[in-house]
C-alpha cells in the first residue's frame, strides 16, 4: 500500500501513476484533454474498476488490468488519469 504517499497526493488528486503493485482503484477523469481521447480508446473510461499488476524496475510501464485484459501505460500517461481509491 501506499498509505504514505497518498496522504501526501491527497490533496494533489490521486493519480494511475501514484499507485503500487496490487492497487485497486476507479477512474474518475483525465487531466490532459489531447490524450484522454487517446486513453478512451485503449477503455480507460470514467468509473471502470482498474488494478496495478507490475511496474517496470524504473516505473515505466504500468501494467494494469481493466475488466479481462491487461493495458501497458507510459508513467507519464498514467499520471494523467485522475483516480479514486
């Protein structure tokens, strides 16, 4: 858990790329316009249900399942999805 550093973010808005392994969260929005469109399209869609299943050694990728599929994001991608614990 990342108890911590959300207490920290709390504030901030939590987003996909504060999150740990084994994190379950709901997308609440997109904080970039120009890729929202683009994270639509790969189902990242407001209220969906996520969980973080690994991070690369140096953070990127974030591999997260949605529903019954994996989806591969940039840090810098997942930082714009807004999400509530």
């Amino acid at each position: 858990m990342i108890l911590n550093k959300r207490c920290l973010t709390i504030k901030n808005k939590l987003t996909l790329a504060d999150l740990e392994v084994g994190d379950h969260a709901v997308i609440k929005g997109f904080s970039d316009v120009p890729m929202s469109l683009k994270l639509l399209e790969m189902g990242l869609i407001p209220e969906t249900k996520i969980e973080v299943e690994s991070l690369a050694p140096l953070g990127c990728p974030v591999n997260i399942k949605i529903g019954d599929y994996m989806l591969s994001l940039r840090k810098s991608e997942a930082a714009t999805v807004k999400i509530s614990i």
